[in-house]
C-alpha cells in the first residue's frame, strides 16, 4: 500500500523528471515495472531483482517499502561492500539507529539539512500515527508547550496492509450476507438481528487470517508486540520516534503514552490527545498556534456539524490535510487541554516523507 501510494504522489508531482530509475521487486521480478514516460520519467522495463546487491549499489538513492526485514538483510550487504548512496525507507528497522534519522520535514528540515551536510546517508520515515501526531500539535511543539501527553489511537484497516483491508471488507461482506434476511424485513425485532451478527463474529466462518480476530463489528485494543512496561511496540513508538524527531533529549524530553486500537475504518488513522500545557494558555491563541503551524494541518471548529462533516476519515481520506478538531480546555485544570486528529495514514504518516526526502536530497545537490 505505501509503495503505491508513494508511486502515484511521486507521479502527480513529476518528481521522476530529470532521474534515472530502476524499479526492484521481491515478488514479481522480471514482470513489466511502472512506466512513468508520461511524466518525465522512464517507460517501462522489467522489475529487477530486490536482492541484487550489484545492481542497487549502482544507485546513488534507493527508496524502500519492503518492510523490516528486507532492509536488515539488504542494507548490511549494501553498505559492506562500499555503498555510500542515500538509503531512504519506510520500514522501523533503522527508526531509532545513531546513523539514521527520521524524517518529518516541516517539523525537522533542520535536522535534514545538519543530517546531510554532515555525512547522513539513512533517512527513515516515521511511525504513521507519530508523524501524523506531531504534524497535528506542530503549533504547541514549535512553543514548546506540550509538558506530557497522552494519545489514544484509533487505527485504520490499512495500517496492516493490503491484506487486512481485503479481510476487513470480506468480514463486512460475511455480516451483510449472513444476516441479509433479517435486515431486509423493517418489522424484524432488533434483538434477533443484533444476535445474528454476535453469532457471525464469534463463527468460525468469520475470515480471521490476517487480523487474527473480528474486526468488522468489533475493534482491536492491541496492535504489535508487547513490552516490557505494559505496553506495545506501536504505543512505544509515540514517545520514543516523536522525542527524536523533535530533537529532545536529557530534561527536555517529552513524555508520552499511548493506546493504540484497530477500528474499522480502511484509510486514515485518528488520535485523540489529552496534553498538560507547560504553562496556562488561553483556547482563542491554542487554536491560532495549531491552525498556522504549517500548510496542512486546519483547524475544525467544535461543534456538531464540523466535527462530523470535516473530521472523519470519510472526509480526509485520500488528501493531503490534518484536520484538528475538539480542541477544548479540561476540567482537570487549566493547564490541561484536549484535541483530536486524522489523517491519511498512508501520506503524511508514510509516503510523502519519503518522497519530500528525495526532493531535499535533489535540491542539496548530492
């Protein structure tokens, strides 16, 4: 999913015109690759081989969304046998590494250009629910108001890939077919209805292989691998991916916790914030800071009929913008605040930093 929404931006911006290309696969070598003749590009030629060392260290960028376990087995060889190209990649593997660093362009193009200019050769993308975070609270972090924070996540189909957004509308297709008779007779109590579609989930006709578990009807309050505090990997990730990419260390790091859930949404990931502020500030200026803090996240007033019309993943799915809705002071104090986001996980949250990225590298002249 990433590698091809990656494909298609790049294509819509003509970010091939003036490169030379080869397209590399895992699965699917020696089949036709992308032909980007159109747009300045090269026209289609056989994919090549992913894992053919010689032929990717011909080239000064690889962009990668192979996933973790391409990159520690490529890389390694890549860089032992003299690569001294840019690696740019969507995977986690290389996320927290000294020698690489991840990459949120319009909260850290400072640290990209340093990054550059002093020899970096790895740029990772960011976890999607991070990026997507920290694009939304750009405003506080650029005033450096955010004491601690918790975000609670609400994660869509697509964040597991192609496959789980399949089986996602294939267990929507089990309800709807199985309890079709119900459903169309308006006089049926809802009693026999609702427990149909109990019966459903809980059957074994219920498609689980990629999930694991129902997620139409129901959601998933747990989403990678546990730690050793409680937590999972992806609820790490917030404190951990966040505080590097806004460049805190020592006393100025950032806590940060999560919940991360799967919900049943196919694209766009949403996130609601409980935030203690370092200092009281009134709502009229926290709102001015988060609508002007860059050109992509807006402001959503807090009320009914915004909210539902413009802060859903219905409505932002397949664009660029991060809306920020119910934004509000607490009644645990005046320092306190709550908000809540979405965003299309598979742009900002992961292919248009990949290919900002390029665009840095190209414009520096390496």
């Amino acid at each position: 999913m990433v590698g091809s929404v990656l494909l298609e931006r790049m294509r819509a911006e003509g970010d091939f015109a003036g490169i030379t290309t080869t397209f590399y696969s895992t699965s699917q070598v020696g089949q036709d690759g992308p032909d980007f003749s159109g747009g300045g590009g090269a026209g289609s030629r056989p994919l090549g081989d992913a894992y053919d060392i010689a032929g990717l260290s011909s080239h000064q960028v690889i962009i990668t969304c192979q996933g973790g376990d391409y990159t520690k087995q490529v890389l390694p060889q890549l860089r032992e046998q003299g690569w001294d190209g840019y690696w740019i990649d969507a995977a986690s593997a290389k996320r927290m590494d000294d020698d690489s660093l991840i990459v949120l362009d319009p909260l850290n193009r400072d640290l990209i250009d340093q990054g550059i200019a002093s020899g970096m050769k790895n740029f990772i993308g960011g976890n999607c629910t991070v990026s997507l975070m920290l694009l939304a609270l750009h405003g506080l972090f650029k005033q450096d108001l955010v004491e601690w924070m918790t975000c609670m996540t609400y994660q869509a189909a697509s964040g597991g890939g192609a496959r789980h957004m399949r089986e996602l509308v294939t267990q929507m297709q089990t309800i709807g077919n199985d309890a079709a008779d119900l459903l169309a007779d308006p006089a049926t109590n809802i009693i026999p209805l609702d427990q149909r579609v109990t019966d459903i989930v809980r059957s074994e006709s219920m498609p689980t292989e990629n999930f694991g578990y129902p997620l139409a009807a129901s959601l998933l309050p747990w989403i990678d691998t546990p730690m050793d505090g409680g937590d999972t990997r992806e609820e790490r990730k917030a404190f951990d991916e966040g505080n590097k990419i806004l460049g805190k260390s020592g006393s100025g790091i950032v806590p940060i916790d999560s919940i991360c859930v799967r919900v049943g949404s196919m694209r766009c990931h949403s996130q609601a914030f409980t935030i203690k502020l370092r200092q009281d500030v009134p709502i009229d200026e926290i709102e001015s800071m988060l609508d002007g803090a860059n050109d992509w996240v807006r402001l959503v007033n807090n009320d009914k009929e915004s909210t539902l019309a413009q802060l859903t993943p219905a409505a932002v799915t397949g664009t660029l913008d991060i809306p920020v809705g119910r934004v509000r002071k607490m009644r645990l104090g005046d320092g306190f605040m709550s908000a809540f986001t979405v965003g299309d996980q598979l742009l900002w949250g992961a292919a248009e930093p990949l290919r900002r990225t390029l665009q840095i590298l190209r414009e520096s002249g390496v």
